[in-house]
C-alpha cells in the first residue's frame, strides 16, 4: 500500500508541473532545445561557459530531480517522509543539468560554425571582403538551422554597424565561446588579416580541422553508444530487483526496512550505486 502511496505522489508532483509550465514547455525541455527568447535576440551577448536556466525550465528539472529522488528514497527505505527528504535534495543538483546544457549548447554551437565557415569561405570565394563575407553569410545561412551562430553573425554585423572593426567582435565571440577551436581560428584571422596572408585557406583548414573532430567525435559516440546503454541498465537494476520483490514477496525485504542494520545496509547499497554511477559516467565520457 505505501509503495502505490508514493507512485501516487510522483504522478501528483509531475501532473502539478504539467500544470503550471504548460504541454509545450515540457516539450521544449525534454527535447533539450536550448535556445529560449532572450538567447534568440540579437542584441544580447551570450557566454556559453555560463548556461541560465530559464523560469520554466528551472521549474521542469526540478520537478524532474524531486521526482525521481522521492522515488530512489521511498524504493530504499520505503519511507514517504524519508522519500521527501531525498526530494528536496534536487535544488542542488540543479548545477549539473547546468553543466550537461552547457556543455550540449558548446556542442551544437561548434557545429553550427562549421556550418558559419562553410557560408562565409563561398561569400569569400564570390570576391567580397571579410566585413561583407559576414553579411552575405548571414543572410544566406539556414536561420532556423544554425540559431547560435546566425545569432553571433548578426552580432559581429551589429558591431560592425557601430564602428566597431570585424577583427574586435570576433575576438570577443571567440572569448565568450570558451571553444579553443574558435579561439585559434579567431586569432589566425585577425592576424591574417592585419598581415594580408590567405585568409580563404585559413578558413578551409579550420573547417577541415572541426569536420575532422566532429567526425571522430560521432564515431566515438557511435562505438560506446552500446556501452552508455548497458551503463544506463545496470544503475537502474538494483532499484528494479528492489521493486519488483518488494511488489511479489514484500515480506521478504521487510527487515530491511524496518530495522537499523536493514536500513544501513540499504544506505551502502544506494551510495554503492551512485559511486557505480559517477565512475561509468567518467568513463564514458571522452573529450574529443
């Protein structure tokens, strides 16, 4: 009965959320679509080592973390009031669905600059200057597409609208990036470009350069996409074994429920398992 108690308040919880931040938020945020209407305007400058969460998508991972955390404490102790003490434990984890977004948004932004390049290198090869390159590129690059980098083009244009020379907004793009990749090529052009030097072949051997990283990158990600799989299955066994025994011979974990000794070794199994959890993750996750 109490086990069905707090599967009843999970649903609660998710349907309150439901509620309040609407079908299309929730989408929004499970489909990890990280742009939002303040990172779309042009005139705002983005640092993509510092990801904001949004009002709704606060509300939605919380609600997520408190969910799945009231659920992992009423598995192990079978307790409600021990389960809402676990869920109140997502407010600090909030930092790592930062890092993750992050993280995924840098991906996709060195994605779309391969994309920026390849746009910029043909307004380049047309016989138009860098400062025009930046223009057509923007106007001819698929929007919708490339969000981030359409955004950061029309900045660098806006800049440029301003007096401001081409190499200083890219400059100050390629700092807030935080991508090494941008870093160089922002530096390599600047310099090229006070110089006079091959600024079309530096822009190919930097599309080059990223297509040949994002390349391994996919193929790595193919080639442990099995490996995360079983990681995934392996940390959620132990709970499933603990739920499904509890729901077909509930006297037989009883003691461990119940008692100080059951209840500890319950607490080392579920820190056992969130250890498991971050060494399999470590693994897996290879930098490029």
């Amino acid at each position: 009965m109490g086990f069905i108690l707090g599967l009843l308040i999970i649903l609660i919880i998710l349907t309150i959320g439901y509620l309040i931040v609407g079908k299309d938020a929730i989408k929004h945020v499970l489909a990890h679509k990280l742009g939002d209407k303040k990172s779309t305007d042009a005139s705002s400058e983005i640092d993509y080592n510092d990801y904001q969460l949004t009002q709704k998508e606060l509300v939605i991972y919380f609600l997520i973390l408190s969910s799945i955390l009231f659920a992992l404490g009423y598995i192990y102790y079978h307790h409600v009031w021990i389960a809402i003490i676990f869920s109140s434990i997502g407010i600090y984890l909030m930092k790592f669905i930062k890092r993750y977004l992050r993280d995924k948004r840098k991906k996709q932004l060195i994605n779309e600059f391969k994309e920026g390049l390849y746009a910029l290198n043909t307004a380049l090869g047309a016989g138009r200057s860098l400062e025009q390159g930046f223009r057509v590129a923007c106007e001819e690059m698929d929007q919708d597409a490339n969000p981030l980098i359409a955004k950061e083009f029309t900045l660098i244009i806006h800049k440029m609208d301003a007096n401001e020379t081409v190499e200083g907004a890219l400059i100050d793009f390629a700092n807030r990036s935080h991508i090494e990749d941008i870093k160089n090529f922002a530096d390599i052009l600047v310099t090229c470009k006070r110089t006079e030097g091959d600024v079309m072949g530096i822009i190919k051997r930097t599309m080059t350069m990223i297509a040949e990283k994002i390349q391994v990158r996919r193929e790595i990600e193919t080639h442990i996409a099995q490996k995360k799989f079983e990681q995934r299955i392996l940390m959620v066994m132990p709970a499933a074994v603990i739920v499904f025994l509890s729901m077909t011979s509930e006297g037989l974990l009883e003691p461990m429920f119940t008692t100080v000794v059951g209840r500890g070794i319950m607490t080392g199994a579920l820190i056992a398992n969130i250890i498991c959890y971050f060494i399999s993750a470590k693994i897996i996750d290879i930098e490029v």
